[in-house]
C-alpha cells in the first residue's frame, strides 16, 4: 500500500498555530514521524492561503524537505501557491492535490503538472457536483480527466484518479458506489492509471472514539477491490497490521482472518455474512456492525455500535 501522510493538514489545530509561528521543528518531527511509520509521501495541506501563498508554500517545501526525501503531495485549490511550491521542490518527483472535471481546474493544473513534470491527483467530480453512481464517476474519468491528462502530454502513470471517499455520516448512500468505482476504474483504460482515496474522509463528522474503526473496515473492503494508494494516518498501527494481514494473506489470528474475509467477500462482489464473525468477539462484533452502515445495509448513528 502506497501510503500518502495526511497528517500534515490545516483542519489540525496544532498544525494552525504551527503554522502561524513557522515553527519548522514541528512540521519536519511530522514528516519525519510519517515517514517513519510507512509514508511513500507526505500530503501538504495548508489551505489556499490567498494572502501569503508566495512565502507560505515555499516555506513549507523547503522545511519538509529538510528532513524527509519521499514525494510532496502539495494539497491545495491555489494554483499560484501549487506553483511556488513546485518553483522549490528539489527532491522527489512532487504530486499536485488536485484537479476536478470542472473546466477551469481541468485547464490549469494538468499543464502545471506537465511544465514541473509532477504527477497529478485527478478527481471524480464535474461542475454538477460528486455523481452517485459508480459508473457515473467511472465515466467522468475515462471521457474527461484521462484525455485532458494525455492532451497535455502527462504520461498515464503520473495520473491518479480518486473516485471521491464521502462520510458515512450523511452519504451513507456513496459508500457502496465508491467501492465499485475503484473496482471499476481498473479496468476502464490500458494501461489503468493509479487509483488513490483520501480513506479517513469515509469517518469525517463522526465521533472520533469511532473514526479508526470505520476507517479500518471500509480499507479492507477497498483493498478487496484492489486499492493501492490511499491518503492516510500512517501513524494507526491498526490501519497498518490491516494492510499487512490482508497483503500478505496472514490469517493467524481471529482479526487478521476477519479482514481477510471481508477483503475476499468484496473481491468476489459479495457482501461479508453474518457467519463469518464471532459476535461473541467484542470486536468482532464492531467490525460487523461497521461492514453494515458502510454498505449501507443499516442506517447510520453516532451510537450504531450500541445498537
């Protein structure tokens, strides 16, 4: 699993007063910590900064870059400070965050890809918004985002497609279609371009007691379908065994064997049973509990673990 960091957002209050002190020790312990624990990357999302992108974002690149030498993901809907940050990358080849279907997105950040010979996030989501239907997303990919990608001379392996994580609390209906998406988008051109999620939206408005659980869950059912890349916490250890079990097919223990057979019940475009659990298993039973709301099987609450 190709890890990007995500933990290096402006939604983080810790990382807003960071940022107001330029503390640079703190932002270059979380990289370092990041790629410690498993990041291939580090995702930069600091906002769009409309009055200091020009000292903000190159600020921050030659911080990081200070300490870590993987790819930045450089996070933000300011094309200008996208720009100034890929004006100072020195290291590694650098990832725009991103660019949508609507055109004037679709005009600008595949050509800045292109000039900085940086890879590109592309996303599932036109000017109407983010489709439903799995085969509405599919389709906004292969008849828009790869051909603007290919117009502009960016090779197909520096494109990733993100078919759009949404929160079960609130678009609960999204969940299931996501998974097909993803399944979906592999084979919808030769050769396939990658495919990334940013995983942690799937629990966003949840209490975060229950955020990694939901999380976990709704990876083993994404890694069933094929997912390779994820935006993510590489510092949930639990997220990590997940990855482990299911990539090395390890199912010596009772967790390990559960999410290896969710992974293999999605792979096989079934849905997990009820038998393949030991609800006599507190976590067992969470887990089951969390595959129902994320296939939109049971009516999503905050309190649904006590239902």
């Amino acid at each position: 699993m190709y890890i990007i960091g995500e933990n290096i957002h402006i939604l983080s209050d810790k990382v807003k007063e960071a940022l107001a002190n330029r503390d640079r020790e703190f932002f270059m312990e979380m990289a370092i910590k990041q790629v410690e624990a498993g990041a291939k990357a580090v995702d930069i999302n600091l906002g769009p900064r409309k009055k200091d992108w020009d000292e903000v974002f190159p600020w921050i690149v030659e911080t990081v870059e200070t300490v870590v030498d993987v790819p930045l993901a450089i996070d933000t809907t300011n094309v200008d400070g996208m720009e100034a940050a890929l004006k100072t990358i020195k290291k590694a080849q650098p990832i725009l965050n991103s660019t949508s279907a609507e055109p004037e997105r679709l005009e600008k950040v595949p050509l800045l890809a292109k000039k900085y010979g940086a890879k590109m996030i592309a996303l599932t989501m036109g000017s109407e918004g983010i489709p439903v239907e799995a085969e509405a997303r599919v389709n906004i990919a292969i008849e828009t985002l790869i051909p603007r990608a290919l117009e502009v001379g960016l090779p197909i392996e520096d494109l990733i497609i993100d078919p759009l994580v949404l929160t079960v609390s609130g678009c609960q209906q999204y969940c299931p279609h996501l998974i097909e998406a993803v399944r979906m988008l592999q084979y919808a051109w030769d050769p396939a371009p990658n495919i990334s999620v940013g995983l942690s939206n799937v629990s966003n408005a949840v209490p975060n007691a229950n955020r990694p659980l939901i999380n976990r869950v709704y990876l083993a059912m994404l890694m069933g379908v094929g997912l390779q890349m994820m935006i993510a916490n590489p510092l949930d250890e639990k997220q990590n065994d997940v990855i482990r079990w299911i990539e090395t097919k390890d199912t010596s223990n009772p967790l390990g064997r559960v999410y290896n057979k969710i992974a293999d019940r999605i792979a096989a475009g079934e849905e997990p049973q009820v038998e393949d659990f030991d609800l006599s298993d507190p976590e067992q039973a969470a887990i089951w509990k969390t595959t129902q709301i994320l296939l939109n099987k049971v009516i999503y609450a905050d309190g649904y673990l006590n239902q």
